[in-house]
C-alpha cells in the first residue's frame, strides 16, 4: 500500500526528532486511513478545499482593501508562511506534510479587516476572542456544515499554539510559530515600502548591517539562523543575537507600519464596524444568516454564532452587511 511505503520513508528519512504521520495521536473522531495518503497529506488537502480558507484571499493582512494587486492579503502571508515553513522543515528533516497543513491552517479564524476585526470583537464578546483558538474552531466544528474536517492532534496543536506566546507540542508547529513572525516581518516590511510608507534607510543601521540590507537578504538571514541554530535538536530557535534583532525589527514595524496613520487611519473605523454588527445580531439573531439561525434554534447561544458569523466574513461582505443593516436607503414604492 503506498500509504504504508510513505509512512516507512518518514521513519528511514526523517530526523529522530520529526513527527511521524504513522505515529499521530489520531483525530477526534477514528476514521478508515487512506490508502495513498498520511494522515497529515490528508489534513492538509482538507484544508486547501475547505471554505475558510478561499476566503482568506478577501481578509486584510495588513492594508484594508488595499488599491493594487501586489499587496499581501490574508490568504498570500498563509501560503508564504507554508513555503517558508517548509523549507526550514526540509533542512531539518522534519515532517514537510504536517508543517505544511499546520501553515496552512493557522489563520482560517482570522476575522475580516485583520487585526482591527479581532480587536473589535474582542472587545465585545463575553470570553474574549482570539483568531487561533477561531482556526482550531472552524477546523473541530464550523467547517462542512458542523461536521469539521476532522484533523489530526498534531495539526490541531499547531494551529492553536501558533501565537508568540505559546508551545506547540511539535517542532513542526514550533517551525510555523517561529516562521509565522519570520514571514509578516518580511512581507508587511515589503508592502510598506511599495506603499512609500517606509524605506529601507529608514530602518536602525545596526539592524540593516545584521540582518541585511533588503527584505530578501533579512529574509535569508532568518532562516538560516533557524535551521543552523535547530539542527539535531528537540526544539525549534534561533540564536540570541539574530531573535534579538528580529524582535527589535518587530518593534520598528509596530512603531512606524502598524500604528502609523497613513497605513492604519481605516482601522477605528473597521473596529466600530465589527462591534456594531455583534451588537446587531445579538439583538436580531434572525437577520444571521439561516445556517446559524438554525444553529441557535438548537441550543446554540446567539453571542457565539455570532461570533462564528462576523469571524468568517470577507471584508467586502462585511462591508456589505454593515450598509445593508445601518445605512439608509430612499424608499421607492
């Protein structure tokens, strides 16, 4: 059986510290393994054909409805942090199919407008809301009509512990965590100065003579500090000095892209936004759509449909929502 062959070359090929598909905690729900695929091939492909995450090519990463094609949207930073991911996960001889579906995965909850939509709805739900705990959400319950694509542990892991913050249990999750960061620094530094917004001289001399001179130098810098600080151990860094500099780069970008008005003077919009539709559907949990209306017909309290609602937006469609329900429109007979 090929799956079997596949499952075989993981244990000859792989570094003693991988994550074996064959090996996997298994999923929520047992199921009948695929004859040709792992099970972390088979997380992956249900990722890539489920809903969420097509709609991640219409959700801000960093510029609310960016005017070009060439700015970076939700679904772009996701498959770069894929691509990235997987090449420090090859030079360590990591499991490449379980970083790949983690990568993919780790944004499916992200909300419409980006950050400004978390924070939004953040605000206002009862619990708080982060975007990762959303991911693993969708992938567990929301996807495929309240089926959920049913993924292994090892993947469900990453995609909940992908924040700076946490620990994924893996070292394929510990290597989208880090290329997470590695990737928006990169791509967001990237779009700033297609924007005019910065430059690279703007950036500490220090830091531009460390990590280099140009997003592609810093971005090579990143990673080959990541394998060559991570090679045939059972974690996943980088050295002192190189995370040091990354964090000060991070800093530089919150200081100067994330918080700077030229980029940003939609996003307090975009939040006001987000919370008056929650506040909407609390008080008109008819006017969600009949999926979710169904959802609190069986037991489901309204302030978490809609959450899952408003979460799984586009910003377009939210755009939409928010005009259809607050603007005025003439009345003709």
């Amino acid at each position: 059986m090929i799956r079997e062959e596949l499952e075989k070359r993981e244990y000859e090929l792989l570094s003693p510290f991988a994550a074996r598909s064959a090996d996997s905690r298994g999923r929520l729900e047992p199921e009948e393994e695929c004859d040709i695929r792992t099970a972390f091939m088979r997380d992956r492909d249900r990722i890539v054909h489920c809903k969420s995450f097509r709609r991640l090519k219409d959700k801000t990463q960093v510029f609310l409805a960016p005017q070009g094609a060439h700015y970076r949207t939700r679904l772009m930073h996701t498959l770069e942090v894929s691509q990235t991911s997987r090449t420090a996960a090859r030079a360590l001889r990591l499991n490449e199919d379980l970083v790949e579906a983690i990568a993919l995965g780790h944004d499916l909850g992200h909300t419409p407008f980006g950050h400004a939509g978390e924070r939004g709805l953040n605000a206002v739900a009862p619990r708080g809301f982060r975007h990762a705990e959303q991911s693993l959400r969708i992938v567990d319950v929301l996807e495929k009509e309240g089926r959920g694509l049913n993924l292994s542990w090892e993947v469900r892991d990453g995609i909940l512990n992908h924040g700076s913050s946490c620990s994924p249990a893996t070292l394929e999750g510990q290597v989208v965590r880090l290329c997470d960061k590695i990737s928006y620094i990169h791509h967001d530094m990237d779009d700033a100065e297609r924007a005019g917004i910065l430059t690279e001289e703007d950036i500490p001399e220090g830091l531009r003579k460390l990590l280099g001179y140009s997003t592609r130098e810093r971005l090579n810098t990143f990673i080959h500090d990541l394998v060559e600080n991570s090679e045939g151990k059972d974690s996943v860094q980088m050295s002192d000095r190189i995370g040091r500099a990354m964090q000060e780069l991070r800093s530089f970008l919150f200081e100067n892209l994330y918080t700077n008005p030229a980029a940003k003077r939609e996003e307090a919009k975009a939040t006001r936004m987000v919370e008056a539709l929650y506040q909407h559907y609390i008080e008109r949990p008819e006017d969600m759509k009949e999926e979710f209306v169904r959802r609190i017909a069986g037991g489901e309290k309204k302030e978490r449909a809609a959450l899952d609602y408003i979460s799984g937006m586009t910003d377009q469609y939210a755009m939409a929502k928010f005009s259809e329900i607050f603007i005025p429109r003439s009345w003709d007979r």
